[in-house]
C-alpha cells in the first residue's frame, strides 16, 4: 500500500465528517418535528368536548350516530318500545345480527369522550403537567367517566375498564373486567369526586369551559349523588349489600330535587347540523337517514288498557307519546287520525309480509300505525343525561 494511498484515504475521511458535521445543522433537526402537534392541551377544552360528546354519543362527526343505530335502531325495538317494517337498523326484535346497530357504543366511547377524559385525569394527576391544577374539573371528569362506563357496561357487560384508554402507555390489548368489579369501583369513584368537589378551589376556566352547569359546585355534587342512586339501585337485585352501603350515602349527599337540577348538554340549531343539533331528534327526522318512528303494538295496547286486562280509560300518556296515525315528509307532519281508542301500534317482529298477512291487504304502515309524536321533537333540544324524574322513582 503506497504511502500516497494511505494519505488519500485520510482526506476522504476528514472530508466525510466535516461534510456529515455541516449537515447537522437546526434546520435538519426541526425537520423532522411536526409543527402541528401538541405536548400540552389546555384541559378545558378535552373537558367541553367531552360534554358535547356525551350528548352526540361518541362521535364528533355525526350526533345521532349512536342515538340513531343502537338506542334506537336496536333498543328501542328489543325493549318494545317502538317496531318498525324490518328497517336494517331496526335489528332489535328481528332474528339477524346488525353489526352497525349494535357496535357504534363499543367504537366511539373509547376513543372519544372517554380518551378527553382519560387525558385530563392523566394531567391533572401525579406527574401531569396540571398537577395541582383544574381540581375541580378533574372531579367533574371522573363523574362523567362514570356516566359513560356505566353505560357501556349496561350495553356489554363485560368491558374494557380498569385497563382502558391506555395506548398511549402501550397498553393496546386492555383486560375485560366483569360488571360485578366494574361497579363497586364507579360508585366509589362517585363518593370520592363528590367529596372532592369544593367551590372554594380555584375555578382554572372551568365554569367557562363547563356547558351542563356552568361551574356550579353544588349541582355536580347533585349529579355525582344522583348517579350514584342509579347504579346503586340498578344492582339492588344482585348486589344488595352494595345498595345497602350506597343508597344512604347517595340520600343523604343530596341527589337533585328540582327540574332546575337536571343534567342536560345544551344544543342548537346552528351552527353545525352533525354536531350542534339533538341527535335523537334527527335520528328520528324523515328525510335525513332516520327510522320511522312507530309505537309499537305492546306500547300502545298498554297504554289503551289492552295488555292489563283494564275498563278504566286510555292512559294519558298515550297521545303525549303520539302524534297519532299520520304521513311525516321532512316538511310536513299531516295527522290522519288523533282519537286515542283508535290508535295502532306496529307489532314487534314482523316484516312487511308478515304485516300484510296480519292485515289482509298491503299496508301502508304510515296510514295504519301511530308515530312518535313530532312535537317531542326538536332540533335545539338539550339532550337529557339525567333528571329529577328518574330521581324520585329511584327514592320511590
């Protein structure tokens, strides 16, 4: 190897690292980070989502997703509350297996209101960057943790719970728990963030950011009470010493005790039709994707005295639930028949044949059977969470 050799070996080796030492310039290092992504999220933002969430259901795209699909399409009809002439998403009462019916609770709770408030529980908890901070928000979040874990074990049973909405820690294939551990740790969660709410704490933006009570401190504790009295009575068959532990601590914190106590997510007309508006109400709007609304037969023959073997007069609550037999455009809602001893309801199970067989002749199920009274019905509608109503059956 010639002397000549070596020395042209060493300049192409100094010449490599001053060129490798002049490409490691900032330039080349901001490169590669996305000056669009965020390390930190002001809190009170995930927490309004959150809220405006719990009313479209679990998908910003579209509030009536869930509404329309699974309470609806498919409980409504299971239940026996409403039937309709074998619509897809009616799979309720029917023997087939809708997955779009049955699926959008599973799909959208986890990766929307349930992640905004799994992050802000995260931040605002040991090592968080709101450590300390939002002390109020955080209860207020755990309480809506609750409220929709409580409604996705309802639906499933078996979920994703003490494990979930962890990916961002790698945890991407989260343990089922049972429903008998999912709920002694709501309603402990309950009687801890009631506890914790405190009105002398720092507000941090939080009646800004709060769309349900505006920062009222004592409201939530109501909510937390009242949600509690749910769980605990909805598990008294199974679990009583449960109830027994939960029902007296729920009493005496205080559930609501007035209308004005009600929890509901204010909505609106405009701005935006897929994220402002009532999604049940929509759902149930012809003309825009949704089912009709029929009572079904079981609803209506109760009411009417039918199924209870009763001579005293129709229910009231009859044409309150109805708007009558009546053709529905998405202009017009035209009544062909209001007398309440007249009114139809759409048996459960059948198909349109089947009906034609039931009644001898086509049916027209929009001139034959009762609807879901349209004056129920408004798009700027708050969407109900929880009420007194449903309170003082608990305390009955």
């Amino acid at each position: 190897m010639t002397m000549k050799y070596v020395r042209n070996k060493i300049l192409c080796a100094l010449l490599t690292v001053v060129l490798v030492a002049g490409c490691d310039t900032e330039e080349l290092h901001e490169l590669n980070i996305n000056p669009q992504a965020v390390n930190e999220m002001d809190l009170n933002f995930l927490f309004t989502a959150a809220e405006l969430s719990c009313a479209s259901n679990g998908f910003s795209g579209d509030n009536r997703y869930t509404d329309w699909r699974t309470n609806i399409g498919f409980a409504s009809s299971a239940i026996q509350q409403l039937s309709s002439n074998g619509g897809i998403l009616q799979a309720g009462d029917k023997y087939f297996e809708v997955l779009d019916a049955v699926n959008p609770p599973w799909i959208f709770f986890f990766s929307d209101q349930l992640k905004n408030l799994a992050e802000i529980m995260k931040q605002t908890g040991p090592g968080g960057y709101a450590e300390g901070k939002h002390l109020n928000l955080r209860e207020a979040s755990r309480i809506l943790k609750v409220f929709n874990f409580h409604r996705l074990t309802d639906w499933y049973g078996a979920i994703p719970y003490f494990d979930a909405n962890k990916g961002i820690e790698g945890n991407f294939f989260p343990k089922f728990d049972n429903q008998s551990e999912i709920y002694p740790a709501l309603l402990n969660e309950l009687k801890e963030a009631a506890a914790a709410l405190n009105a002398s704490n720092p507000d941090d933006g939080f009646a800004r950011a709060d769309i349900i009570y505006s920062g009222d401190i004592s409201k939530w504790k109501k909510f937390a009470y009242s949600l509690m009295l749910r769980l605990a009575m909805r598990v008294s068959n199974v679990k009583q010493g449960l109830t027994n532990t939960y029902v007296p601590i729920a009493v005496a914190g205080g559930p609501f005790s007035a209308n004005t106590d009600n929890a509901w997510v204010p909505m609106a007309v405009s701005p935006s039709v897929w994220v402002n508006q009532n999604g049940i109400s929509r759902a149930f709007y012809p003309g825009d994707g949704g089912e009709p609304g029929f009572l079904s037969k079981r609803l209506v023959d109760f009411l009417k005295g039918t199924d209870r073997n009763s001579t005293a007069d129709d229910d009231p609550r009859l044409m309150i639930l109805s708007g009558g037999i009546a053709t529905w455009t998405a202009t017009q809602f035209i009544p062909i028949n209001v007398n309440p001893l007249e009114q139809k309801g759409y048996p459960n199970g059948a198909d349109a044949q089947i009906i034609d067989a039931m009644e001898g002749k086509i049916v027209v199920p929009a001139e034959t059977y009762s609807r879901i009274n349209f004056k129920l019905l408004q798009l700027d509608e708050p969407y109900m969470l929880m009420n007194y109503a449903e309170v003082e059956l608990l305390m009955a």
